[in-house]
C-alpha cells in the first residue's frame, strides 16, 4: 500500500502562561498535524511541533513521499536526510536540549515514521504497540506536571487554575490536578524563583503528598554548586531531580554528591551523548521523546541502550495533543525497561483535534489503545478550528523570553542564573 497524498497542517490551541526557566508561555501553543492519505483509504496520523522552521523541513520531506510504500521507512528517512541538508535546525524552541542537524533530522524523521506505523496498525488491523514487540503493560503511570503560573495572559480572562506562585498554591493546583486525573507521582518546573522558594515548594508538596515520589526540574537554572546544596536539602525528598545545571561536564559535579539520582532531557538529548554521559556519570535516568530521538522504533532502541548501561528511562513532554499523547502511550507499552511515570501537559490543555474518550485518565495512567494503529481517530471540524487559530493568532514560533518582558521588561533567560 502506498502514500497517495501529504497533508500537513499547523494548528495552535490555547495555552496557560506557565512560567520556566525562559520565561512564560505564550497564548497559544504550536503543533502541526500529519495526514498520510494511502490507498485503501487509510490515512496515517502523525503529529509533532508547529514552529516554522519545522514546517519547511517537514513539507520539504513530505514532496518526496508520494507514492512511497508505508512500509518502506528507509525510503522517508532519506526524504528526511535530503530536506535537513540545509541546513535549518528544527528544533530551537522550548526546553528540549541543545540543537544539532542530527537532532533535527531525528526531529523531522519521527513525525513521518508515527504516521507511517499508524497506517501500517491500520492496514494490519494490530495496534502500534504491537509493532513495537507488543504490550508488555496494559496502562501507562503519568506525573501530575506542576507549573508556576500567572492567573492569566494579558487581555485575557484567568482560567481555571488561576495564579500559582506560592508554595500553597503549588499545593492548592497539585490536589486540584490529582483528584481530576489520579497521579500518582509529581512534578515541578522550577527555575523560576530562587531554589531557597522552590525547595519550599516541594517540601509543601512532600508534606501534602506524603506517598507520592516528587520531582523537581529547574531546566538547568543552577550553578553546579547551588545544584549541590539544593541535593543535599532535598536529601531523601526527591524520587529525582532533574536537569539542575546545564551541560554534562556541570551535571557530573553535581551527580558526584546528589544522594538522588539527576535525570535529564537537555544534556542527553541524541545518541552520541550517551558514552560521554555515562563515562562522566553525569546522570543516571534518561527522559525519551520520540520526537526527537527519531520515532518510536528508535527510542524502543534507546531503551535498550538505557537498560544495558543501567540508566533509568522515563519519557519527557512538551505541549502536546492527543495523536502525540497516543504515540508515547504505544510506545511506553512496549517498552519493558521504563522505570519512572511519563511527562505530559495534557492536563494543561482545554482542546484537540483528535475525537474524545480514546484516552481517558484513570488513577494517573492511560489504557494502552487496543484499536488499530495509534487508536485514534482525527475530529476534522476540531482540526479546521486549530488551524483557523494557527492562522489567526500570528504567531510562528515560540519565544518565552520575549513574551516574558511584556510582564518583567528586564528579563533575561535564568539558565544557571542561581
């Protein structure tokens, strides 16, 4: 069965301002969605981010793979090679890592390769997982994701979770998100405020929440010697903590005394970082993204990698939709060594453009979908909505900091600040 047509279209939904290390959500949130249309009818479903740097190199790919074999994943890997030879990296956005062109062309690769394996689930009549090996879980466990935040945008109404800056509102969003989706674990983005502020915060959190394992993820916000002392003060507190210093050599100093394990998705972000990470011990859990560690086959490899150095797995998120959220549930279902619960925004989110009830919380985890391919269908009325978002709301790529200075006109990144 082959690729009889391409469509890839942006959209953008709402979006809290969630504070980070950068600065602060904007509005809206990017994506773009991918349509495979094959013969037979079946359409594969893919989605990844909608920065415009992105969509170049991903409609670049796409003019290659008409008439192309679902099966033939080869064949899009060199459509993706060719589209990144010039040069444009696709990934220079959010809080995913330093960039490289192999970065990029794992990026691009991976929104094409969830696609294809959605068509090939559907042709096949299994579901991806199976694809993958097949279903060593039914569920897959997530972390409640905690976010300072501002009460609302400019111009725009407070939402539902109003302003959190506290450690009691911090507390007050944690109930509020657990007692609607049932997590069992926690997570902070910190390096927002001074680490004495967030320390505060998680043990409010530890003293609200005394049976849930804790994180706290400063997105490198530290210096090395403020990472250590932040360790040792959350002795016996934290399950880990994650990415509190930029770069490996940094996260080494401070893994030489953490008494927790250091976790990363910045400093370990491709596979030529893993022999000097591991040389250097500089962290001992690694957070997967199949966006962009090159789809899911791969990151089913890096797994593998991870388990045979004895490095902890987890899977990291960004703001994200229901097709994305259904490709890490696929693959957290295959894959036998994952040891800590998932990121996701998904409770963050208040639209879609896929139909609802496919992926449905319960006690903090998602049923791994038994339907054919991802196990979701695509909402057309929602999709056209996001687009007309995407091409209203004028934005083409996302800028915390700069957004951040229309509220503190001064700011400046926080990246090893403290």
């Amino acid at each position: 069965m082959r690729i009889r047509e391409v469509t890839i279209t942006p959209v953008a939904f709402a979006d809290p301002p969630l504070l980070n290390v950068t600065g602060v959500h904007e509005p809206y949130a990017l994506r773009s969605i991918l349509q495979l249309g094959c013969e037979d009818g079946v359409v594969g479903l893919g989605e990844s981010y909608g920065d415009e740097d992105f969509l170049v190199l991903a409609n670049k790919t796409a003019e290659s793979l008409v008439g192309v074999d679902i099966f033939d994943l080869p064949a899009v890997r060199r459509a993706a090679v060719a589209a990144v030879g010039g040069g444009i990296y696709a990934d220079r956005h959010g809080l995913t890592g330093g960039v490289s062109a192999d970065k990029t062309l794992q990026t691009v690769y991976s929104f094409f390769e969830v696609a294809m394996l959605d068509a090939q689930g559907k042709l096949l009549g299994r579901p991806v997982v199976d694809l993958l090996g097949a279903k060593v879980r039914d569920r897959v466990d997530f972390s409640a994701y905690l976010f300072y935040k501002y009460a609302a945008h400019q111009g725009f109404q407070p939402d539902e979770w109003g302003e959190v800056l506290t450690p009691e509102t911090v507390v007050s969003s944690a109930r509020k998100m657990i007692d609607r989706y049932g997590f069992r674990s926690i997570k902070l983005k910190g390096g927002v405020f001074p680490p004495a502020e967030e320390i505060a915060a998680i043990q409010a959190l530890r003293d609200a929440f005394p049976e849930h394992p804790l994180r706290i993820d400063p997105n490198g916000g530290w210096t090395p010697a403020t990472s250590q002392w932040v360790a040792k003060e959350l002795d016996g507190v934290l399950e880990y903590l994650e990415d509190p210093t930029p770069g490996i050599d940094g996260m080494s100093q401070v893994a030489a005394v953490a008494p927790m394990p250091l976790a990363t998705n910045m400093c370990v972000v491709e596979y030529a970082h893993i022999p000097p990470a591991v040389e250097a011990k500089a962290v001992s859990v690694v957070l997967s993204d199949h966006h962009f560690w090159g789809g899911l086959r791969l990151s089913s490899a890096l797994a593998t990698m991870c388990e045979t150095f004895g490095l902890g797995l987890s899977m990291h998120s960004n703001s994200h939709l229901g097709i994305s959220l259904a490709a890490m549930v696929q693959l957290a279902g295959a894959t036998g060594h994952l040891t800590y619960a998932c990121d996701t925004h998904w409770p963050w989110k208040t639209q879609d453009v896929i139909v609802p009830g496919a992926l449905d919380f319960e006690g903090g985890s998602v049923a791994v979908p038994s339907k054919p391919g991802l196990g979701v269908e695509l909402d057309p009325d929602a999709l056209g909505r996001l687009h007309s978002t995407y091409l209203n709301c004028g934005l083409r790529r996302r800028d915390d900091a700069t957004y951040m200075r229309r509220y503190v006109p001064d700011f400046e990144p926080n990246t090893a600040r403290w």
